[in-house]
C-alpha cells in the first residue's frame, strides 16, 4: 500500500493512506513524497490524486439526495475493505527524505565541519602542488593575513570553489567535513541544490568574511540558522539523524586517504624555488632592501594617497559599492591594510572585531591582545591595540588603529614577523599618508 508524507509549515507529517491524504483537504501546491519519487513534489503531479478529483456536481431533486449518501456510504466501505489503515510504528521502516528528524545546525557544529574541511583541502593542495611540481604562490607566507586573503590567491579560490560546489551539489548534499558531522545542505524546500545554486553559497561566503565576520555570525541569532550566504543562496544546513550513517563510514575514508596522501607529499621532492627566494629575504638583509632613499611610488585611490617603496606591492579592492574600501600594501614579510568605511562607527569596536576574527581563526594555535587604548596617530585622535599570535607554528605580531574622519570609518593593521617592524617597517607609507 501507498504511503504518503507531507511538508506543512516546514515540519513533515505522516503515512497517510490515499484515502487519509484525500480526506485532509490539502492544497494542491502542498509537497508530498511517497517511496519511490526521488523528491518532493507538489499534490497536484500526483497521477492518483487526479484520478480521485469528482466531475462536476450533477443537478439533482431532493428524491435522489437520500440515494446518493448511500452510494456514498458503500463507496466508503468498498475503499476502507481496499485499503485499510496503516499502522504508524512501520514508518521506521520507511526509507527516503526523512525531514521530521531534521534540525537546523547551529554555529558551533558548522565550525568544527569547517575545520575538517579546511584540514582536508590542506591535505590534498599539499599533496597535488608538490606532485605536479607547482611553483608556490609568492606571498604564499602572508596568504592568511586579514580577512581578505581569499584574494592573494586566484588558484585557491578556484579549488575552494570546486570543492565545495561539486560536494553539496552532489548526492552527498555535503563537504567530507559536513557529512562526518551529519549536516547536509538543502534549498528552502528541502531539496537537493544544485551546481549554480552551491556556486552562489561559496562566492556569498567571501562577503561573509569580507564583512568582519558578521555574515558568519548570524548563523547563530538567525531563525532557521542561516547565514548571510545561506540567505543569499536561499540554502539550509541541516542536522540529520538516519542519512548520516550511511554517508560517515565514506567521508572519514575520504577524509583518511587525503591525510595519507599529504604524508606521501613529504617523502616528494619538491619546487622550493619560490620558498628559498622568501626565505631569503630575513632580518639580516632587511637593512640593504630597506632604505629611507628607497625609490618612493606614488599612490592614490579614493582619496587616499601615500608612497611606498619600490619593492613593495599594493592591491586595491572596493569591498562594497560606494561604502566599504581596502587597500593593501605588503612586501614578503610586512603587510599593511587600510580598510574605510563611508559611515561613523565606533572606532573601539571595529578593533574588537577584528581581534575576535583573529582568536576565532581556526588555524591560529595562540593569540594574545593586548588593551585597546586612545594614541594621537598622523595628527588624528584614534585607538589601537597590539595583538601577536601564532600561525603554523610562526610568530606574528600585529598592531590595529581606527579612528574616524570626515564622516568615515578608518582601520589600520599592520602586520609582520618581527615586532621590531611595527615600528620601523612601515615608516615611508605612514609618513606620506593623507587623506582628504
């Protein structure tokens, strides 16, 4: 006998027999599922739904009222001997979209999901750069600093693209992280998304990050669990119970054979050329690359302008149109960004952001800030704060200044190997800077 679920203020219910989900008086656009649809589909497409909607309603006398509720009554008779009621305790038994023992998942498990996945990319870059001899991108060392590091490196934005949008638009509807975890990723209505929709999740995941943050963080105030790129992409990531276990034993060998293909990767002879130049570059020569005569480049861009030296680099990126801006400036072993906003903010909470984003950075091993306090910086009244941690087993130190100006939001972080530089590495761009 036919078994039938149905979705109705996003909770599932069910079995219902046909002749219990007729009685119910559903809308036609109600979604409804039975053993053998591969998804939920809306009352209406089913074929023995229409078979059960009655022609019009004859006229007829009064004479002929009583003849028709007894032919009613046998009708009813004749259905409940064909197809009698069904016993709830099978739905155990049931196999398919099991929605009623679905969770939204909160911000804690979709973190540590990130976190395995992040391992997991990690693992399979190292082992792919390292057989196809790849030269390692030339700021390979600063890749991680800022939240805007998804910008120095085209090739890892390509491979995280792929990676997340092949896995959650697949069977799997997940990550090797996720599907470990028992989440999985689903449009508004439950279903399987597909290859554009889990395209527009991941690039909304930059703007998450872009925004300090505050995109990921509304995954736990919002609703139904969404972020700011869930809302975007119009996708939900849900806790199961029944699915999961079919899928965990697969994920963790997915997850155990690129860990074992990382450890090959050390036993691999590899490209260094690209690291022994980085490398070289160390505090002993720091002072012959260095020098106040340094040739001086000029640069500007929305009413900011300074110079820097000519063995630096500067990027520039408009984060958000006519609101949010940043501009970068790095050598191999020192970064600056300046980061303004066309709004008043309180300058003390955007450096309380920016070291939470730090501390909430799961490959960080340690970090340690130090109190925000008032300072005097280029003739402006600001706060700033120093923060040094650790990454990858490497020291890092960083000193972050806000201030506000001309109705703006400023933010300055510097960033580098050596606590000695903040002071010293940055001087011909600082000393040069202005600001309409």
């Amino acid at each position: 006998m036919e078994q039938y679920y149905i979705i109705e203020n996003e909770n599932k219910k069910g079995p219902f027999n046909l002749k219990e989900l007729i009685a119910l008086d559903l809308s036609e656009n109600t979604f409804v599922w039975k053993k053998g649809l591969k998804d939920w589909t809306e009352l209406k497409n089913l074929s023995e739904y229409k078979k059960t909607i009655p022609p019009p309603i004859p006229k007829t006398n009064i004479s002929n009222e009583s003849d028709n509720t007894e032919n009613k009554n046998i009708e009813e008779n004749v259905i409940s001997d064909i197809i009698p009621d069904f016993d709830l305790r099978t739905e155990l038994n049931v196999q398919g979209p099991e929605m009623s023992d679905h969770k939204n998942a909160g911000f804690g498990l979709r973190l540590v999901a990130f976190i395995i996945d992040f391992a997991f990319m990690f693992f399979l870059t190292s082992f792919f750069w390292a057989l196809l001899q790849l030269p390692i991108p030339a700021n390979s060392k600063s890749i991680f600093f800022g939240s805007f590091f998804i910008f120095k490196n085209p090739l890892g934005i390509l491979f995280g693209w792929l990676f997340y949008a092949a896995f959650e638009s697949s069977k799997f509807q997940a990550t090797p992280g996720k599907a470990i975890l028992g989440l999985k990723v689903t449009n508004e209505n439950y279903g399987r998304i597909g290859f554009g929709q889990a395209s527009g999740r991941f690039f909304g995941r930059i703007l998450s990050g872009l925004i300090l943050g505050v995109g990921y963080l509304m995954i736990g105030f919002t609703k139904k669990r969404q972020g700011l790129h869930d809302q975007m992409a119009h996708t939900l990531v849900l806790k199961e119970n029944i699915v999961e276990v079919k899928r965990k034993p697969i994920s963790w060998i997915i997850f155990a054979s690129s860990f074992l293909l990382f450890i090959v990767t050390l036993f691999i002879l590899v490209n260094t050329v690209s690291i022994e130049t980085l490398d070289s570059f160390n505090i002993s020569n720091f002072s012959n690359t260095y020098k106040a005569d340094a040739q001086k480049i000029p640069f500007s861009y929305q009413g900011v302008s300074f110079e820097y030296p000519d063995n630096w680099k500067v990027e520039k990126v408009e984060l958000q149109q006519d609101l949010a801006y940043l501009i970068s400036c790095e050598n191999p072993s020192a970064i600056i960004s300046i980061i303004w906003i066309n709004m008043d903010m309180e300058p003390k909470e955007m450096i309380q952001n920016t070291i939470e984003n730090i501390r909430e950075n799961p490959t960080c091993e340690y970090s340690n800030a130090k109190p925000i306090y008032t300072t005097v910086y280029n003739g402006y009244d600001a706060v700033k704060s120093d923060v040094d941690y650790v990454f990858l087993g490497e020291n890092n130190y960083s000193r972050i200044i806000s201030f506000n100006l001309n109705g703006k939001t400023f933010l300055i972080t510097k960033e580098t190997d050596n606590i000695n530089k903040l002071d010293s590495e940055f001087k011909i761009i600082e000393n040069s800077l202005r600001i309409e």
